[in-house]
C-alpha cells in the first residue's frame, strides 16, 4: 500500500540531498507526491562476488545475498506504480564462468522461481524473460515457464528476467527478423522504420527503460539493451547488489524525478525551435556546465555515500 504523503509538505523543492535526509516511509511518499515516475526501470546487478570475497565467502553466497535485494525491489516498484523491472540476470558472457559455477546459477534460479512464485501471486506480478531461452538447462527452461504461465493473468508490475541475454546479439537476432519479412514480403525497404526494427526484440511488449541502474560503481552498460537504453537516464551507485536496499530505490527513482530529459531537443523554455541538440559521445543531449557538475557528482562514490549514509 502507498504511502500517505502530508499535505503541508512541497516535496517537489526538496533536492536529492535533502530527500536523503527523509525516513523511509517518508521517502516513499515524497517520490509518490514528485510524480514523473519511470514507466520501466532496467538494472544491472553488480557486485556479488565482491560482496562474497569481503566476507570470506564463495562467490554463490553473493548471488543468494542477492535474491534479498530482487525481492525489496520488486516490493518498492510495485507500491510505486512502476509498469516494469528488468533485471540482467545472466549475460551471454556469463556462460564463460567456471562451469561449476554456471550450473549453481541455473540450480538458484530454478529454486528461486518456485520459493518466490506465492509471493509473486500475492503482489499481483507478471513474470517475463528475455534472451536465446533455448540456452538454459531444460529444467530451468520448464520452471521458468511454468511460473510465467502460472502469473500470466497478472495486472501489475512486470517482472522481466534477462536470461542468457546479449545487447549485440539481440539486434542480429532483431536483423535477421526483418530481414525474413523483406524476403517474404511483408514489408517493402521503405518501410523499414525503427518501429518495425524493434518489433524482432526481445522485449517488443514493454516501453523502452526511463531508468538504468548499475550497482557496484562500474561505468558500463555490459551488453545489456543496447538498442533500448538509447534514451535512457543512467544512474551508478557503488553500493554492491546483495546491499542494495529499498532506500537506494526509491533515491534512484528520486535522482530521475529532478533531470531533463530532452530526447535530442533544446530545454523546455529555451525559447528556440526546432534545431539538432549538441550530443556528447554519452548519447546525453547538450546540457549546462551546471548539469554537466551535477552529472559528474552522481558519479561521485563518496557522494553516494554520505547520501546513503543518511537514516540508513
């Protein structure tokens, strides 16, 4: 259940630092009263072997830790309203892990999906999965598409696992796609559009991500929605994926509430019409020398830390 936000209260002049300040439940309404929720959040999981190795534990303890952190986030994306919540659960390069490895992973997601199905039910979610399926163990191939279809009648956040996925790989497989129309004639060359490319995705039912989330403070996006993170609003946090809270959700979602977004145009109220934005090697548009030191101290780990730090 949301919660109720005060009437006295203008969240919308609070900045981040000040959000942080916030108890939780404070929080929560404060991001509920701000509005301009993302419709789609994309998260790179990162950190669990770290998480481990700083504890003296194999790598397998990271990856349990983290199913914790799947389960507050899928939690705070439903209260918010979230439509959905992509999750890079296995790349194509995972796949090159010890293979002792590799099979716990597929072990732990075959285990994960049954303990958490009930849950799932309760909150109302529907489960999806993208990525070359047919590469998963055959059990993990069944569990998974039992609990999908066991969901399928759910109307609230999807939950969208990205399962043996490649960014790289997704748009051949989008390529040959369209390709087999034009041979087929289903299409003629001009027609070919971005909307037509994009129906070969993987994921041609959900909105592209608003917001992409990597944990542990690396800088890359690792193969993942390549095609779809085009406009998409980064944010990089240093706190490892097993430690990932609630709280670092909603000041994420927060983070988003107070940027641009321009989608190559010139600010709202800059008077002009029209034009190319000035685009950097980010993809990001033009933006102020004061946004630009904003940008670079989100990337700031001791930043985030003092933020994070804050009614832990």
């Amino acid at each position: 259940m949301a919660t109720e936000k005060s009437d006295n209260t203008d969240f919308g002049k609070y900045d981040l630092a000040q959000l942080a300040q916030l108890p939780t439940d404070q929080l929560q309404a404060a991001v509920e009263a701000r509005g301009n929720l993302p419709r789609h959040i994309a998260v790179i999981m990162d950190g669990n072997g770290r998480w481990a190795k700083k504890r003296f534990l194999p790598r397998v303890a990271g990856h349990r830790a983290g199913r914790h952190s799947v389960r507050r986030c899928v939690d705070i994306c439903g209260r918010l309203g979230v439509e959905a919540l992509t999750l890079y659960t296995f790349s194509q390069e995972n796949f090159n892990r010890p293979a002792a490895e590799v099979k716990a992973l597929w072990l732990f997601l075959q285990e994960t999906l049954g303990a958490e199905r009930d849950e799932l039910q309760r909150q109302n979610v529907r489960l999806s999965a993208c990525g070359e399926l047919s590469q998963l163990p055959d059990k993990a191939q069944t569990a998974l598409q039992q609990v999908i279809d066991s969901l399928a009648a759910n109307t609230g956040l999807t939950l969208n696992l990205a399962l043996a996925y490649g960014g790289r790989q997704e748009i051949i497989a989008a390529a040959l796609h369209l390709a087999r129309r034009l041979e087929a004639g289903e299409l003629t060359p001009e027609q070919v559009s971005e909307e037509e490319f994009a129906r070969g995705l993987y994921t041609p039912e959900l909105p592209d991500p608003d917001l992409v989330i990597r944990t542990s403070g690396e800088g890359r996006l690792s193969n993942f929605l390549l095609w779809q993170t085009a406009y998409s609003e980064m944010l990089i946090t240093p706190v490892l994926w097993p430690d990932f809270s609630e709280r670092d959700m909603l000041l994420a979602v927060a983070d988003f509430q107070g940027r641009e977004r321009r989608f190559g145009a010139l600010p709202s109220g800059s008077g002009q019409t029209g034009g190319s934005g000035q685009t950097g090697g980010s993809g990001q548009t033009g933006a102020s020398p004061e946004s630009a030191t904003k940008a670079g101290n989100l990337l700031d780990p001791a930043r985030w830390k003092r933020l994070l730090k804050a009614n832990p």
